[in-house]
C-alpha cells in the first residue's frame, strides 16, 4: 500500500531543495522546465528505495 502522507512530505522536501539550487544557480531550467513533475519523479523514486530499503 502507498503511504501518501510519506510521499508528500518527501516530495515537499525534494521541491524546497530543487528551489534553492535554482536560485543558486546550480540546475539550468528551459521554458518548457516543469518543477513540480521533476519533484514528483524524483519524490517516487526516493520513496521506492525507501520502500524497497524497508522491505529487506
């Protein structure tokens, strides 16, 4: 079962950081960039390591 709440605070967590890379200047961005689709990828992935991590 997907813990939801998890994946929010996660992907919430990965949004702040991809923000303040940003405005460091550390990720380039196109105008077509969508923040929240890379944060929400990024936030899956991490949550099926944890998952995964969990499992074993």
């Amino acid at each position: 079962m997907i813990n939801y709440i998890l994946l929010y605070k996660i992907k919430k967590k990965v949004k702040t950081m991809i923000k303040d890379k940003l405005a460091m200047g550390e990720i380039a961005t196109t105008p077509s960039s969508c923040l929240d689709c890379l944060a929400t990828d990024i936030s899956w992935e991490i949550y099926y390591l944890m998952k995964e991590k969990s499992e074993s």
